[in-house]
C-alpha cells in the first residue's frame, strides 16, 4: 500500500484517494514487513466493505493476510472474531502468531483439550469448537462480527466436512465470514453459494504462485526437468516433456523390470531375464538435492513405517547436514519442547534416536509421532535447522512448513483401502509446500521415476487444473436433534435444503431437466410423425414385442430340455455303441471306446472316428439325443496314444456295414404353443396388421417407445436428486422418533419435540453419537469403574488401521459384559438403520480397550505399549495419545451430558482424570 518509487503522478494520487478510502486497511498494511499482492488487498478492501469474502489462492501465496485483517478490524471495533481452523496443530501455530502480534491478553485458544483466555476479542479454535458453541447457544456468539475459516476446502472431507457447512449454515446473518481455501476449479460456483446464504460475498481468485515451480524428475542420480523451455513457457500454452527425460526414462527403462516384480523372478515362477531396477537410496537423493542447492526439503513416502527407515538409513550412513552452531540451537529447542515428558518413558518414545537424526538435520513426520515430537520438528524445519523431513501426505494439510523441495518417492498412495494413483489435485497440494515466500527465488518439484512411471503422466498431473470442490455434507443423528432444538423440523428441512450439497445437486439437476424437455419435444414429434392411430400402433408394437419375448422363452427352454434330453442319452452309451456325430470338424461315424460317465458332470464319451482321430465329445456336439446305430466288438484293453490301436478301429467301424441317418425332419417345437399361437392370431386380426406404412411407423414407434425409456430413467434420476437431504432427515427423525429421542408436541401443531434422551443426544458428539445415547439410556455402563468404562468408551471411537487376526484382548470381568451389551444395541441400531436406509454407524473396534485401561490404572507407558505388541496390535506412542485423547474428549461428554452425581457421569470425570497423564497430559495438539 506504499507508493512505488516508479509510480506516475496520476498512479500516486490514484493510491492515495484508495489508502484514504480504506483507512484500516492502510494501517494493517503499515504494519506488515512486505507489500501485499493484488489478490490479498482486494480481499481486504471487500472486508472492509462490509462484505464476506472468499480467498482462493495456492499454497503458499499469502491468503491468510486476509483473515489476519478480519482480526484486524474486530480489534479496531472493539469487537469479536473466531479463527477457525481443521486441526488442533494449526490452531496452536495460529495462536501463537496473533499472540506475538497482538499480546496474550487479545487471543484466546479453543481446542478440544485446551481453553486459555476463551473470552478474549480473538479466539482461535477448531472448526469443531464453533460447531459445538452455535448448538448449545453460546452468549458469545452475539458479540461476534467476523469468522475466519482457514482451509474452507475442508468442507470436502468425507469424515468431517459436514462441520463447516453447519457453522455457514447457523452463523447469524450479522457474522462476516471470510473463507480461506486452496485453489479449486469451482471456486465461483462455492461463492455464488455462499452469496445465496450468507448474503454478499465477495469472491476473489488468484492462481499465480508467488514463488515459481520448477518440475524435475529424479532418474538414477540425474536430476532432469520434466519441462522444456518452462522459462519460455506463455500463458495458457501447452507445456512440452524434455525430450532428453523420454529418451533416458526409455534408455533406461528398457534394460531393467517394471516396478512391481518381485525378486529375480518374474510372472508365473519364470526366470526374469531382465535385472530388478535399484533407485538411488535415500541417502543419496538427499545428498543429490544437497550438492544443487535444494535443500531444505520435504520427501513425501505415504507410509509411515517408510518415513522411519527412511530417517534411520540417513543417520546409520553418517549423513549430517548442520554444523556445531545448529546442533547446539537443536538441542535447547529439543529440550524446551519436550521438557513435559516424563523422564521414564524417554526410552520407549525412541527419543535419545529422534534426538540424533534432528542433531544431524534428519527428521520424520506422520500421525504416529508423539505430538511434542511433531510439534518439534515443525518449529526446527521453520527455523532452518532440519533440512530434510520424510513424511506422510498428513503433513501437507495446513501446517506451516514450507521448503525450497519436494519430493515425491511415489505416485501410488494407500486410502485406507486400496493402493490409488495420485489426483491432480493431491499432487498440487504436496508439490504447493515447494518454495518459501521472501526466501527462495523459486520452488522445486521432484518425483523419483523407477520402471513403469512415465513422464507423460507426470507432466498430466503437473499441468492439470481440475478438481473441483465437492460437498460430503449429510445430516446425522447429533445434527439433526439440535436443528429440531433450535429451530423446528419444518425449519430445519429448509436450512438442510440451502447446503452446498444441495446447491450442487440441485445444479446437477438443472442439466438433466433440460435433456428430459428436450425429450419430450422430440416424442411429441415422433407422435406426430406416425399416420394414423398411435395408440393403436403403440398396441400393435407390444404385441410383436410379446410375440419376440414369448419365442425367446420357448426356444430357451427347448435348448435346455435339449440339452438335458442329450446328456441323458449320452448317459445311456456303452463301449463299441456306433453314433452319428452330425456336424463340425468330426461329422461321420464314430465308436465309443469310452463312455465318460461322471457322478457331478455331464458325460463326455471318448470316441475314434472314421479317419482315426480319438477324443472326448459333449452335450455341445449334438444339437438332439444320440441314438447307438449298433455296436462293434472292441478289445478289453484299448492303448489310443497307439496310432494302430486307432487305425485299427478305425478300419473295423468303416467295415461294419452301418450307415449314416437321413436328416431328421425339424420338430414342429414353437409352433405348438398355445399362448405364441393366440398372440400371433391376435396380430394378424390388429386393424395395423394391413396399413400400407405399416413398417415405417412401426420404426417411429420403437424410437418413441427408447426415448420415453430414457425420459422415465432421467425422471427417476432428478427425483431421486431433489430434496434428498430433506428425504435423509426425514428417514432419521423416525428412527429418533422411534427410539424415544424425538416425541410429539404436546400443542399438537404436528411439529418434533426433543424428549430428555434427545437433549442428552444434542451434547454428544462423536462418529457413534446415537450408540453412545443409547448405551446411557439403557445403563449399560452403570457399575462400571473409571478404568473400565475408560476401556467400553474407548470401543466407540477407536478403528484399527488395519485388521488384526484374532480377537482383541479385553479386561475380564464387568468390560467383557459392558462390552457385549454395547454390540448388542449396535446391532440393534443397524438393523434399524438398514430397515429407515440410513448409513450404517461404524461396529465398536475393542482393540484400544486394554491398552487404555493399563494406562488408566496407573501403568508406564513401555508397559502399555509392550502389552499391545504382545497382542498383535501395532501401536505407536503417537497413536496411543491421539486415541486416548480422543477416548478423554468422549468421556468428558458423557460427564457434561450426565453430571457427577451420576454413577456413570462420576466414573467418566474419574476416568478422564485417571488418563490425562504423562504423555498423555504433556503438550502437543
């Protein structure tokens, strides 16, 4: 927003009336150590407007600038904003910027296991917390003037997406949204919905990455670009694969076996004559980008087993990129970070190793990371002093960890249930953490080329720019009890029909209503086209379609009383039986020599023929039941591989003075049915049976008759599209109805109540929230101590990631019975929700029941995690804190839900308290 020192006078006093016009935006701007690019003033200039706003931009281009600005202006106001982010790791990085810029005393943090300063002017919090705040009718909420929605793209996730529809959908109408989201390909289609919503929203899209991206790919230990001529490369041109990359991926790919063979020997146990190809290791890549100035850089391996090899091969090679200067800044960041871990469990967390590779520059990232050692990692990857990180696809979403490289060992990835080839959009997203904004000049993308990759389809994922955004939004038990809360059930029909799932549905719509007019027209012309009577000629066209349907029928069973009349006459064959083979390669006279009988499949007789060829025949090779012609004397013991042997059968049949049949008269077969003799009857006497153009309206018929076929389907289609959301809500409120969630209005306006299970039901929050209600209700966990209803709860949201043979061990006694009384309502509920066509909720998973209850009855970490490997569980110490924590959130619920002058409601405070401990308690998101 300064004066450029190239500006016209014309340009200068140009921005001095725009800096006059947006006088916050001036000093917000006044502040900022870099001036901001187009896209992001005119994101501001709209907010200070008065008007939501939609940013869509690249990774890395600077798009929160403009959600730091809705926080601005609420300053300015004296009023509130919530920023709103997907994850607990993102919020924590936002709130300790807009505590460095702000003070401590203006932000306020909101997650699922942290509350610092939760009345401030700004809070930052999981979209979650937002959701949860509007349905219990927060006070605060009325004071709010802005929320920002970091990663609105969000909104896409299968699993969670429908949240930040919910907070669009119930913000009130006086809130300024302003939604930040990656690049999509529909982002105006995402704003004309939010415009219909939430009233004027500005959108405003920006493609341009501010660091350019150069693509490479790693062949051997040459590092090639994918592109020719990217540095000349216009606009809206198609970009070209380097020539010399095809020429050597085909050079090379030629000498070695695809990816995929497994050892020296190829498909069906044969010797592959070709050498398996070994890609450089990983040691080297990292010194490869090392000696080209592309360090630091991220290596994406979408496995988190991978990642850790990966950092032990670096170390174990004696690889280290910082110097003694970096090393000592490691170790008091290391210590600061972890400071919370109890000493004890330092060994089995792998530490003193995680500790050496970050000393040497080396680092992993994944979800089964120990938060403070994620956490950790992120803040020296930021700070320059851990140059390359191996990591899953989980670090891509939303953290802030740019680096100058990315590299991708694959482009195969596993999505919980198969192994799928990357998406556009997923590749974008990856490749977008290459290249640091004020940094670096440029960013770098590499992918690591083994056997069967080819360029071309590298160059499709680098260059495509489509994929749009998709809502997952769906109304659950949980949401749909609070709508009827808040808002009545008439209400919240419409509410549901304003999602942008329906939005998008909607417009599906649009499309398929204008083919079912177009059809329409076109069978109004084919009617008119027809001389005569058309439904007389509509008559005659299904009588000659029943004709057609009635001698199908009859020639399939002839085929098949044929086929059985032939197998059983072939059953009948003796040895030396002379028979008639009466068409193919083997037409003549032939001898059984064997009659093939088999007690489970049809008979297949060996025979030899007259020029001496032996073999089996079937049912197939008779069109009719054989009959023996007579029979010839054949020797006990018959040797056919012998040629003699076959000749001198051969010989004996031709003198046996048997000729062949005459052909047999064809059987009357259809022509005797009764029904096919009427309806041929009944089309001769038709009046349409004699007109001239009989057969030319007949033609227009028949298009009449597909088009209309068509039509219905596509009528069925839009049907089954339009209100489907309403249709799903409706299926879900009786189910809640029946199982005494929702009950009738005592006025008796015909409207849903929420009954006292309902109001629980409103509270709990949870992939299994109606199977939860339904264990409170019927007291299936009353009696249960704090470790085990810690283990039974645990059941309701923990999922293996992969299926463990055999059953998970559960605690004996009072959690084996809690247990099966939780799967029992569960399958209760499923069968109910099969019988309303609901979505299933997930089976209860035990598999973290016994790891959790040891752990809340006081015992180490090593000992928890020794006891779940000992039964065939791979759990890490990362795991096992998000899963507890997850465990903690569900019961700290049940305790708001129940109080703890409840039995139950007491166990789960005891229970939560029991399990917030050493690594569980210590910091990290």
């Amino acid at each position: 927003m300064v004066n450029s020192p190239s500006q016209t006078p014309a340009e200068a006093y140009a921005a001095s009336q725009r800096r006059a016009q947006y006088p916050q935006l001036t000093r917000f701007a006044a502040e900022s150590s870099f001036e901001f690019d187009d896209f992001q003033i005119r994101g501001c200039e709209a907010l200070e407007d008065g008007h939501g706003v939609l940013v869509c931009a690249p990774t890395g281009a600077g798009k929160t600038v403009v959600g730091e600005f809705a926080v601005h202006l609420a300053l300015a106001e004296g009023r509130k904003c919530f920023y709103t982010t997907p994850i607990k790791a993102l919020s924590n990085q936002k709130y300790a910027d807009l505590v460095g810029r702000y003070g401590a005393d203006a932000v306020g943090l909101l997650t699922g296991d942290t509350s610092i300063n939760g009345n401030a002017q700004v809070v930052v919090m999981t979209t979650e917390v937002l959701r949860n705040m509007l349905y219990a009718g927060s006070s605060t909420i009325g004071e709010l003037a802005y929320v920002v929605m970091d990663e609105v793209h969000y909104l896409a996730d299968r699993f969670r997406g429908a949240v930040w529809e919910e907070v669009i959908l119930h913000l009130p109408e006086h809130v300024r949204v302003v939604g930040l989201s990656a690049t999509v390909s529909n982002a105006e289609e995402f704003g004309e919905w939010l415009v219909e919503v939430r009233g004027d929203t500005t959108v405003v899209v920006d493609e341009h990455r501010p660091v350019p991206l150069w693509q490479h790919m790693l062949v051997g230990n040459r590092l090639l670009d994918l592109f020719a001529g990217q540095e000349e490369h216009a606009p809206g041109t198609e970009l070209r694969i380097n020539p010399s990359l095809l020429r050597r991926t085909e050079e090379i790919g030629g000498r070695f076996a695809p990816a995929g063979l497994r050892g020296p020997r190829g498909r069906r146990g044969a010797p592959s004559r070709m050498p398996r190809y070994r890609p450089p290791s990983r040691t080297d890549t990292v010194e490869r980008l090392d000696s080209a100035g592309l360090l630091p850089a991220i290596v994406f391996i979408f496995s988190r087993a991978g990642c850790d090899a990966a950092v032990g091969q670096c170390v174990r090679s004696g690889l280290r990129l910082n110097g003694p200067e970096e090393v000592e800044k490691v170790r008091r960041i290391v210590a600061e970070r972890t400071k919370d871990l109890p000493e004890g469990d330092l060994g089995v967390l792998g530490f003193w190793e995680w500790r050496e590779a970050l000393e040497r520059g080396i680092a992993g990232h994944h979800a089964g990371l120990l938060p403070a050692f994620k956490e950790t990692v992120e803040e020296l990857f930021v700070q320059g002093l851990v140059k390359v990180v191996f990591a899953t696809e989980t670090l891509a979403l939303g953290i802030n960890m740019p680096a100058r490289t990315v590299v991708l060992e694959r482009l195969v990835k596993y999505n919980g249930e198969a192994h799928v080839d990357l998406t556009p959009g997923e590749y974008t997203q990856l490749t977008g953490r290459a290249g640091r904004r004020g940094i670096d000049v440029e960013g770098h993308a590499v992918v690591a080329w083994q056997p069967g990759i080819d360029p071309k389809q590298v160059g499709g994922l680098a260059s495509t720019r489509t994929y749009p955004l998709r809502s997952s939004f769906r109304p659950g038990y949980n949401m749909a009890v609070n709508l009827v809360a808040q808002v009545g059930a008439e209400a919240a029909r419409d509410l549901l029909e304003q999602s942008f799932a329906q939005f998008q549905a909607d417009r599906s719509v649009v499309g398929l209503a204008r083919r079912i007019e177009r059809n329409k027209e076109a069978l109004r012309g084919y009617t008119a086209a027809i001389t005569g009577d058309f439904d007389d000629m509509l008559e005659y066209v299904e009588l000659r379609a029943k004709i057609s349907a009635r001698e199908k029928a009859l020639s399939r069973q002839n085929t098949s009383a044929r086929r059985a009349g032939t197998a059983e006459s072939l059953e009948k064959l003796r040895k030396g039986d002379v028979i008639a083979v009466p068409a193919g390669r083997r037409a003549g006279l032939a001898v059984v020599v064997d009659p093939g009988l088999d007690p489970i499949r049809e008979p297949r007789p060996v025979v030899v023929t007259e020029d001496r060829w032996s073999g089996p025949l079937s049912v197939s090779d008779f069109p009719s039941p054989v009959e023996a012609l007579g029979n010839i004397k054949l020797p006990k013991h018959i040797e056919l591989r012998s040629p003699k042997t076959r000749r001198d059968i051969a010989s004996s049949l031709r003198n046996a003075g048997i000729s062949l049949p005459g052909r047999q008269k064809r059987r009357a077969g259809a022509n005797e049915d009764g029904e096919l003799a009427a309806l041929r009857r009944a089309l001769r006497a038709h009046p349409c049976h004699g007109l001239a153009e009989r057969e030319a309206n007949l033609r227009w018929v028949e298009r009449y008759q597909r088009l209309s076929a068509e039509t219905e389907q596509l009528e069925r289609k839009v049907a089954a599209t339009t209100h489907s959301l309403a249709r799903a809500f409706d299926r879900i409120l009786r189910l809640l109805g029946e199982r005494g969630y929702l009950g009738p209005a005592s006025k008796g306006d015909g409207e849903d109540r929420v009954t006292e299970h309902g109001k629980r039901l409103t509270r709990l929050y949870s992939e299994s929230d109606l199977l939860a209600a339904e264990c409170i209700r019927h007291d299936v966990w009353k009696g249960l101590a704090p470790a085990e209803l810690a283990a039974v709860v645990s059941t309701l949201v923990f999922e293996a990631r992969r299926d463990i043979a055999g059953e998970p061990r559960l605690p004996a006694g009072k959690v084996v019975d809690a247990w099966q009384a939780t799967t029992r309502l569960w399958m209760e509920l499923t069968e109910d929700e099969r019988r309303h066509k609901l979505e299933r909720t997930r089976e209860p998973d035990a598999g973290f029941a016994w790891p959790i209850y040891r752990w809340a009855r006081g015992e180490s970490l090593e000992k928890v995690l020794t006891a779940a490997e000992a039964n065939g569980q791979e759990l890490s110490a990362g795991d096992f804190v998000r899963w507890a924590r997850q465990v903690i959130d569900l019961l700290d619920q049940i305790r708001d839900v129940l109080g703890r002058a409840d039995p139950v409601g007491a166990a789960a405070s005891d229970a939560v308290k029991a399990l917030r401990r050493g690594v569980v308690a210590a910091g990290g998101a």
